[in-house]
C-alpha cells in the first residue's frame, strides 16, 4: 500500500492537517462541536490535502500557508458531503451514521454551512487573488455538478457525455483545484502549475469511476455502505450505463425507476452488472484517465514530490475501496 | 411609508443592486438559474443592502465596491433563508412556494450553496482583511443562530435569555454587519463604523421582535404564509414566552409539542396569543431596541444618511409586514 509511504513522507504536515481539521469543531455550539467532530474524524483518506502538499513541494511557499490550503480543500469536500446525504438520505457513511441520521437533516445542512464558513476564514488571510478565484469557481462547479446529480437522478435518458460532464464537476475539479492551489500557494512557475492541475484533474476524473464501480464490486464492510447504493438511490454511473446497452437491463433499471414490476429486480440487476463486461469497460476508461495522469507527471520537474504523486497514482488505480 | 423616501434617494444604487442580484442568477445550470431567480426575484425588503449603502455613505468609498458588499449581505440573507425553508418544511414563502415546495430539498440545499458560493466570488477582489473578518464572523453567527433555533425547537424549557441569544446571532448580527461593512468599506472613522455597528444591532434586534409580533397579529395574505407559523413548527419566540407565563397557555403548547390533547388547540392558543398582553409586552421591548437605535444615530455626524436612518428606523417600527 503505498499511500502510507506518501503519509510518512509528509507525516508531519499531515498531522498538521489533523490538528486543524479538529481546531474547526472548536466552537461555542455543542450540537455543530459534536456533528462536525462525528463528520471530520469519520476518516478518510483526506487526499485533497496530500495533493495540496505534494503539489506545494513543487515552489516555495511557506509551511503553515500550504496547511491552511490542504485543510480549506478537505473542509470544502466535507461540507459537500454532509450536503448529500442530507440529499440522498445516506444513513451511513464509513460504517457510521450520518450525520441527518445521528441528528437531523437541519443539523446537517447547517453544518456543512458552518464548515464552509470556516473554509472562508482560513483562507481570509492570502492575499493571493488567484487562489481565491480558483477556489470560488470550484465550490460553483461542485454546486452545480450536484444539481445536476439531482437532475439526472433517476433519469433513464442519460449517455457517457452527462456523466463524464457531471464527475468532472462533482469531483474532478476539487482534485484539480488541489493540486493547483498547492501550487499557486507556493508559487511555482506557470507551466508546472498547469501539469499540476492537469493531473489533478485526470486523477479526480480516474478516481470517480474507480469509486463507481468500486460502489458495485467491493463489499458492504469496506464500502462502509450497501453494494449497489448508486443505483438504488437512482443515481446511474458508468458501469450502469455500460451494462443498460442490453435491453434487458435497461427494462429492469427502468421498471425500478418507476417503481413498475419487472421480472429482473433491481437486486439482481446489481449482481448482473457486477460480474458483466460493463465493470471491466468502465475500469479501462479509468485507467486511461490515470494514464494521462502518468504522462502528464513525466513532463514535471524531477523532485521527490513527483515519486510521490506516481506512487499515489498507483495506489489509486489499484484501490480495493 | 418613509421607506420609499430612503429608496428614491437611493434609487439608483438599489437598481444596481437589483441588477446585480439578478446576474447571480445568470448560470449554466437552468435549475440553478430558475431556483434562485425564483429566490432572489421574490422581493423582500432589500433591508440589508440599504444598510450598506447607507452607512457607506458615511465615508468615501467607490460606489461600485459598496454596491458589491450590499448584495453580498443580501446574498447571504437568500441562502440563509432557502436552508431554513428546507428545515421548516416551510411551503409559502412571501405568498409564493418556496424552492424546497417547488422543486425539491436537493435543489434548495445546492441553490444555498451556491449562492454562498457567489458570494465569495463577489467579496474576492476586497483588499480589506477586516471586511472578511467581519463576514466569516458572522457566517459563523448566523450557522450558530440557526443551530440553536433547531435545538429549542419544540422545546418547552425556554427563557427571555435564549431568544435573546438567539435572535441576535440569527438577525441582528447581520445586519450590524451590513451597516459595519459598508462603514468598513468605505473607510469611515473607528469611532462611527462602532456607532454604526450598534445602530445596526439594535435595529436588528427590534426587527427580529417585530417579525415574531407580526408573525401572531398580521394577515396570511400579508405574511405570505399562515398566522402564528412560528409556534405552528415548534418556535418559541417572544410573545409565546411572555403568553406561556399563563399556566393554561404552557400546558397548551407542551400538550401539543408532546402530540397530547388538550382542552385548547393550537389554533386556540395562537388567538390568545393574538389579543393578550404577550403582544404588548413584546411590542415595548421591541420599542427600547429601537429607542437605542435612535439615541446611538444622536451622536454620528450630521450627514443626509443619518436622516435616512432615523426614517427606516422609524418605518421598521410601526410595519404592519
């Protein structure tokens, strides 16, 4: 697993991160401290702000900047998190109870609003008008590429063009915005910044596929949540539209959507496309996105950094969950 | 209605304000598009943009940059209100269905980010470190303000000390903000941006009070949504306080917060409220608050604003809406 030799690498600032991400429940409100804390040490891999580092390592910023970048990025990912569950009614996430579960949608909604208030004041103090540009459009994009998850939900009508459009919204673009805020932060020269960003972007776009069709073949206790929870909650990815190109599967995906009978249940469609061709298609396209990722790397200067950004490449295009 | 008089004196800045509030709505997503143009094009009283300008007047600030702190205050204020209309399961809003009626919860949570987002975009070219500070703080505020109305709601154990708490991090701080940025923006002397601040406060305080009178002794048709809402979805504000002093009236609402019977319905207890003494003792504290607006306008300096204020402040204490 090397993920963990990226975290030793940069173990210190890491633990920077945690420090901070855990300074942000440190509020008057028991109710915000105690959802906020739930949500933010739930896990995860938090790596919007290795990128922000890696990419940091790239320039000269200075230390405790590129932490408050790294830590505004998870924030920002969290709040929207929290956001969608309120929205898809998730009862758990990461093998624990979502916060709309544990208290109520109006705790939640409030505070992701709150944690996004806190992004704001951590970033308060750059001067940077670039950093600030490029953050406000990407919490625009996110916005709309959920709405436009809203949109789509349920809807049979949908082809390649919507989802690739709708992930490079809802999740390639932060990761972009990671890697290139890390570099703007630290001041690195136009052209790495763009490479950079460039492989945030084709990495986020790879690690969103890889997580829709991890949602079909990985298992409930390493997902943290049931196989198949995409399309039971009417959301249709990749390996969903590559497996509805057989008429059958679409009648049964359609029937479900419109709560008609059908002799295939939605049960059955899940385990169908789990062992069908539609899961390997869906894993090729996402290896190539990685690969672009591979080749957008080589043409970085060589640092220890770039090792780094390989590694978790890597990492990612062989993840179990 | 002295109002106008403030509006015709400022009646080209406030169309600006209105212009620029509409290009918020101007995205590619249509249902972003026509959930907050459907928001934002509701009307409301534009209070807290006219807080603005008028304390920047204050001051010599470029009039471009006061009509973007203006709408960013009104900005927050929607996507306060479209996250609060989710929580309440509120269906009318200003006599039209709320955007959580008309589409759905999804596109109200994402429509209140959004424009949260924007209004970052809007704030980003300002210099001022304090004008940030001042708007994170009271983002901050309002997420706490918020949380705590979802805490004491249906919650029969309440004082004057926590409505007070209450509504000032839900409204008054906000608009003491409005009056505080515009002063901030536009440069004016430590001594009377803190006058302007508290001018605001109490006007907040005195205009939140009179909300939740009028929310008991106005019109559906004037509120845009029924009489006694408030205590209908479980909020206990002022009048309730005082009214719950009676012994018969706190048993009636514990009995129907608790889904017990009682010998009074809620309907009953709403026109108790409507004719008791609870109003006019609302309506004297009301009165103080506002009487502190006008003694703290006494000492800023002579300038046509300051008349301007003193009308508003004047308007918002005898509103029948």
């Amino acid at each position: 697993m090397k993920l963990a030799t990226a975290f030793k690498y940069m173990n210190k600032d890491m633990q920077q991160v945690e420090k901070q991400i855990k300074q942000v429940t440190n509020t008057e409100s028991s109710m915000i401290q105690s959802a906020s804390n739930h949500l933010l040490s739930a896990g995860g891999k938090r790596i919007r702000p290795i990128f922000v580092l890696l990419a940091a390592k790239f320039g000269h910023g200075q230390k405790n900047q590129m932490i408050d970048v790294a830590v505004a990025l998870e924030l920002i990912h969290m709040a929207s998190l929290v956001h969608d569950d309120v929205i898809d009614r998730s009862m758990v996430r990461r093998g624990k109870p979502t916060v709309n579960k544990k208290w109520n949608n109006g705790t939640a909604i409030y505070t992701g609003d709150y944690i996004f208030a806190r992004t704001l004041e951590l970033l308060k103090p750059f001067k940077n008008n670039r950093l600030h540009t490029v953050l406000s459009n990407t919490i625009h994009d996110l916005c709309i590429g959920e709405i436009e998850q809203i949109r789509d939900k349920f809807n049979i009508q949908q082809n390649e063009f919507t989802y690739f459009k709708r992930i490079k919204r809802k999740t390639a673009l932060l990761i972009a915005s990671s890697t290139q805020m890390g570099a703007i932060a630290s001041g690195v020269e136009p052209s790495t910044e763009r490479l950079l960003k460039q492989y945030g972007y084709h990495i986020g776009m790879s690690y969103q596929i890889m997580d829709d069709i991890l949602d079909f073949t990985s298992t409930e206790k390493d997902l943290g949540k049931p196989v198949g929870s995409d399309l039971l909650n009417g959301h249709i990815t990749l390996p969903t539209l590559f497996a509805m190109e057989d008429p059958t599967i679409f009648e049964a995906v359609k029937a479900y959507f419109n709560e008609d009978v059908h002799e295939l249940s939605i049960e059955e469609v899940i385990q169908t496309i789990k062992q069908s061709n539609a899961i390997e298609q869906s894993y090729n396209i996402s290896q190539r996105y990685l690969q672009k990722a591979f080749n957008t790397l080589k043409e970085l200067p060589d640092i220890e950094a770039k090792n780094l950004l390989e590694d978790i490449a890597e990492y990612l295009g062989q993840r179990k969950f």
